[in-house]
C-alpha cells in the first residue's frame, strides 16, 4: 500500500508541475477575476472577515455607484512592496479604470477611481480609515463618502459595474484541466483512505471566528452579547461622528466593566450588567430605525435622524460621565499609597 500511495503521489506532483494552475495566480489576477463576476470580492484567505461580509457591504452599494471593492490578505501587498495604494491603482487599471475601486489589505484600506477627479478616492479612503475601528467599518464608511461625493456631485456619471465576460477555454487548457482534475479526484480519495482507515484519528473541529474580530469585547456575556449588536451596525451608518460617538460609547463600556471588576463589593458587576443589557437594546433599536430612516429619508420628518443621534450622543456622555466617577473612587487607594511613599522618602534613615 506504501508503494501504491507514492506513486499515485509522484504521478500528481508531476501532472501539477505539467499544468497551469490557478494557485499561480496573482492577488492582483485573483481579485479582478473575482471583481468582474461580482461587486464585492473576498479572498479566501482574508484576516478580520465573517461570512456576512460580503452581504453587509454588497447592501451599502447602489446600482448607480459604480463601487468595487476586494478584500485580501495581508500577503497581497507583497505584489506592490507593502504599498496598498498601488495595488488599488493597478486593481483599477486591470478593470479599465471604470470603476470606484476600494482595496483592504490586512488592515489597511486604500481607493482608486480614474473616473472621478484626482484624489477624491485616495482623500476618502483615507477619512474613512480615520474614522472607523475595523476594515469592514472603514469600508462602510468608504461607500458613505462616495455616496455623498456624488450626490454633490451629480455631473459625474459614472458606468454601469462591468459584467461578467464569456468564458474562453481552447481545446487544449480544456484537455489539461480534465488531466488536473482526474489527478487531484485520484489524491482526494488516497487522502480519504488514509484519514479514516484504521490507526486514523479525528481531526479536531474549527470553532467559527467571533462576530467582531478586531474589537476584543472582555464585557460580562449579557453585556457583551448585546454590545456586539450595537457594533455590527456602525458600518451601516452613513453619519461619520455617529459611528465615532458608537465606536468610543463602546471602548467607555468595555472600560467601566474593566474598573467595576477590581471592585470590593459584591455583586457590582451582576446589577450593572444588567442595567446595560436593557439600556444597550434600547440603543440597538434606535440605531435599526436609524438606518431604516437614513436609507428611507422621504418617508420621515426631516429631524428624525438628528434626534436619534442626540439620543445616542446623550446616552453615551452619561456612559463617560458614570465611567469618570467610578474611576475617580479607584483613586483613592492609589493616592493613599502613593502618599504613603512620598511620606517614607522623606524620613531620614529609611
């Protein structure tokens, strides 16, 4: 059986050397590629991303935006010697310098746009990043400014999203694929034997990715359940100091419980967690109708969307203001001590 398996292994090295493979691809390649069959283009090997985000964004995109956007490793910027504003730039030229290009590498997110006057793209992706907490927020926030951009702008047309050519395959890339394929179904079922023949063992399950990767959320559960919530709604958000004002309500949160949990006294953090998972899913609701006004403006009042972000602005000013008091009582003992110390330095002889 040894032998068995080292041949049929040997035969596939050689047929994979024989043939082009996608895997030779570049990310440039492999994110114009996945651009030309759809808007929002995630690698599969991308940091920080769920598998709701590539819906959430597509949903912030309009039929008149002309926005792409890809998502890739922090491998990729390799291509471009770390410089993701080039890789943006080539992304756009690959796809005719047609559209709104946004690119997150890792991290970093840069834009370029050849049909929208120099720099617009760069300035926004770049406010964007100043702004937001993660890349999906940044790219949110990204297709907000462009939105508006253009609704100050509406001499600017912009082309409709490229469509997806017709495949080309020649006789011969079509009789090598069926080789590629033929050798790596032979492999596959190698591979299957060897896994569940006897002496195998059970490979251990991967555990999903939390909601919000980027933002470490330590809160107790009932808090942080419906913290995470509140979070996920800020790239929705077209109101840049509203999602600051979420992003940092959230930072005072996580902050309070910090303090709260070196208390002395029973049970502070059980009470207060409570309190915050009813006053939280008060503010998950205001934000839900928030984005259902913000996308539906015509149907509302036009001071809606300001009393919703008062209220916000209001609940997170008494978050600060609770978060500077309870800090201001750990104190004490910090001033004590340090008092204390100052006191021996002063004795001679000590």
């Amino acid at each position: 059986m040894g032998r068995f398996i080292s041949l049929w292994l040997a035969i596939l090295g050689l047929t994979l050397l024989a043939t082009p493979s996608a895997n030779a691809a570049t990310y440039l390649e492999e994110a114009a590629a996945g651009l030309q069959e759809a808007r929002v283009f995630v690698s599969a090997q991308a940091e920080n991303t769920t598998p709701e985000t590539t819906g959430r964004l597509e949903r912030l995109l309009n039929d008149r935006d002309g926005i792409v956007i890809a998502i890739l490793p922090e491998a990729a910027s390799t291509e471009t010697n770390g410089d993701v504003q080039e890789f943006a730039r080539r992304l756009d030229a690959k796809l005719g310098n047609k559209s709104v290009v946004a690119v997150a590498i890792g991290k970093k997110v840069a834009a370029s746009a050849a049909i929208l006057p120099t720099g617009v793209a760069v300035e926004q992706a770049k406010r964007a990043s100043t702004v937001s907490s993660n890349t999906e927020e940044t790219l949110g926030t990204f297709i907000a400014n462009i939105h508006d951009y253009q609704r100050a702008h509406p001499e600017i047309k912009i082309p409709a999203p490229p469509s997806a050519p017709a495949p080309a395959e020649t006789e011969s890339s079509s009789n090598l694929g069926w080789i590629l394929i033929a050798a790596l179904a032979v492999s596959f079922l190698i591979v299957i034997f060897m896994l569940l023949g006897p002496g195998s063992k059970r490979t251990t399950p991967v555990v999903p990715r939390p909601a919000n990767p980027e933002f470490d959320l330590t809160s107790p559960p009932v808090v942080r359940e419906v913290l995470s919530g509140v979070l996920a709604l800020r790239s929705q958000i077209r109101d840049t100091e509203l999602r600051s004002t979420i992003t940092q309500l959230a930072q005072d949160i996580e902050y309070l419980f910090g303090e709260l949990s070196q208390s002395k006294e029973v049970g502070i953090v059980e009470v207060n967690a409570d309190r915050f998972n009813q006053n939280l899913n008060s503010i998950r609701e205001v934000l839900v109708k928030y984005i259902r006004i913000q996308d539906n403006p015509r149907y509302y009042p036009q001071e809606s969307l300001a009393k919703g972000r008062q209220s916000v602005a209001d609940f997170a000013q008494h978050v600060l203001q609770w978060t500077q008091s309870v800090s201001s009582m750990s104190l004490l003992e910090y001033n004590v001590n340090t008092e204390l110390l100052s006191t021996r330095e002063r004795r001679p002889g000590q």
